[in-house]
C-alpha cells in the first residue's frame, strides 16, 4: 500500500493497494513482460462517517481483498462537512477519480474499467460520481452500501419522535453538511438540498448501481429507492437489496451473502 496527495488539503489523500506486474526470469525480458500485461480494473472506496469523521485506512481488509481477485483498489479520505460544505465531499470524490485515471500506467490500471464503492456517507458519494453528469463516462459502475441518497429525507426522519440517536445524529451532519438549514426561510439552501440528492441528477447517461441495506438499520432502503426508480425509469439497471439484520455500511459484509454478491457485480461491470 502506498498513500499518494491527490489535492493539496490534508484530506485529500488516498491509498493505493496493487499487486505489481509478473516479471520475467530475465531482467532483460522483464520490462516488457510488465507492458505486455492486460491492464487490471480499478475500485474506488469512499469511506462513511456521517461526512463529520472516517478514514480510508478502515477498508484496508477489503481492499487487499479485492487485490486478491485481479482489482487495484484506491481507498479515498476527502474532506469532512465540519472545514467544507457540500459540494467538496462530491469535487473531492470526482479528484481522486480523476487523478487514478490520470496516473493510470503507474498501477496497470485500466482507466476505463473503474468501478466505485461508497458506504454510508460516502456511498452518496459514490452514487453522485454514478449519476451527476454523464456517470457512466465516468465510472462502470456503483456499489453503496447503507447510502444516504436523499440527506434531506434523512433530515425529515431525524426530526421524528421516534428516531433513533443514529438518525438524530445524521439530521444534524445534513445541517453541516450542506452549511444551512433547509426550510421556508432559508430558500437558498434548497438549492443545495437537490444537488445533494443523487435522484435528482438520474439520467440515461448514468452508471449501473447496486445499493444495499440492513432491513432494520437507521438508514432504511428508502433511501435509495426513489434514486433506483429514477435509475431504471431512464433505463439505467438499478437494485435495492436488503440484508436481514440492523447491520450498516461495512458490517452488511458480515452477512455471508453480501461479498460474493459485490465481487459478482465488480467483475460484471468490469469485464
């Protein structure tokens, strides 16, 4: 693993687990051995944490996991809504995006076969770069796991009597990280409040997209249905998953069907 700058904010940084090329037994053949390889496909990790906290450094298991299947995996911090307000989560996302593909040849990567996954928070931003502009020139596909797709309805549901302190919690990380509060006085964070819901950059020119969620976690599927009806309205494939359980983000991997499900995914879209 090496930690490579992809901006000049602290935050933007992002570590890169490869397995490098097969040599040749001659050192003299060993050069072109390397460039005669067929580029390998690349993931990008966006990590969760209420876009108030995380790091790249927790996905470090998966990461290796997946270089073990053939994938160059980059797992990307960007900076949190507590220093940068909405949209840096998103431009800091579509960075390091671009600084894999611009650096592509460094890990034999494939700039054209990059599919990206993002938890909780950051599976927001993960649908973002699948959605906003034309995502599929962007990136072959999304995986999500527990995503916030729509922070405004997350904002609604925190305001119940019955929310949990999770739910509470992320009514207030919308508040930061959109920098106001949506309401009839504040018209001007309306704006703000549709970016920042991926249904509302779905097109025809969009990335396929798997989202996944615990059926009693306090990020309910709802979160993701209205992005994946929009999704498939444009005819663009996209699934709502359930796993049994109140498992968010990461944790949805505990259930033994969830990873073989993912690296399906992966390696369809990225053939």
């Amino acid at each position: 693993m090496v930690t490579y700058a992809y901006g000049s904010a602290p935050r933007q940084r992002l570590d890169a687990y490869w397995r490098p090329s097969p040599t040749s037994s001659s050192a003299a053949r060993g050069q072109g051995a390397r460039q005669a390889e067929k580029p390998r496909p690349g993931v990008l990790v966006l990590h969760g944490g209420y876009w108030l906290s995380g790091d790249k450094s927790g996905w470090k298991y998966f990461a290796r996991r997946l270089t073990n299947e053939g994938f160059a995996v980059f797992a990307a911090n960007y900076r949190l809504a507590g220093t940068a307000a909405w949209p840096a989560q998103r431009d800091d996302a579509e960075a390091a995006l671009d600084y894999v593909k611009r650096n592509a040849k460094r890990w034999n990567v494939d700039p054209d076969r990059i599919v990206v996954i993002g938890s909780s928070a950051g599976g927001l931003l993960a649908t973002q770069l699948g959605a906003y502009g034309q995502g599929a020139q962007r990136v072959r596909g999304v995986v999500a796991l527990s995503p916030v797709n729509t922070p405004y309805l997350a904002y609604q549901v925190g305001a119940e009597l019955t929310a949990t302190p999770g739910q509470r919690k992320l009514r207030r990380a919308v508040v930061t990280l959109l920098g106001c509060r949506p309401g009839p006085e504040n018209a001007t964070c309306w704006t703000k409040v549709d970016d920042a819901s991926s249904a509302t950059h779905a097109s025809a020119g969009d990335a396929p997209m798997l989202l996944m969620h615990g059926t009693t976690e306090f990020v309910p599927r709802t979160q993701s249905t209205g992005l994946a009806g929009a999704l498939n309205r444009a005819g663009v494939p996209a699934t709502v998953t359930t796993v049994p359980g109140s498992m968010h983000g990461p944790a949805l991997m505990d259930n033994p069907s969830v990873y073989p499900r993912i690296l399906s995914f992966l390696k369809a879209r990225t053939r």
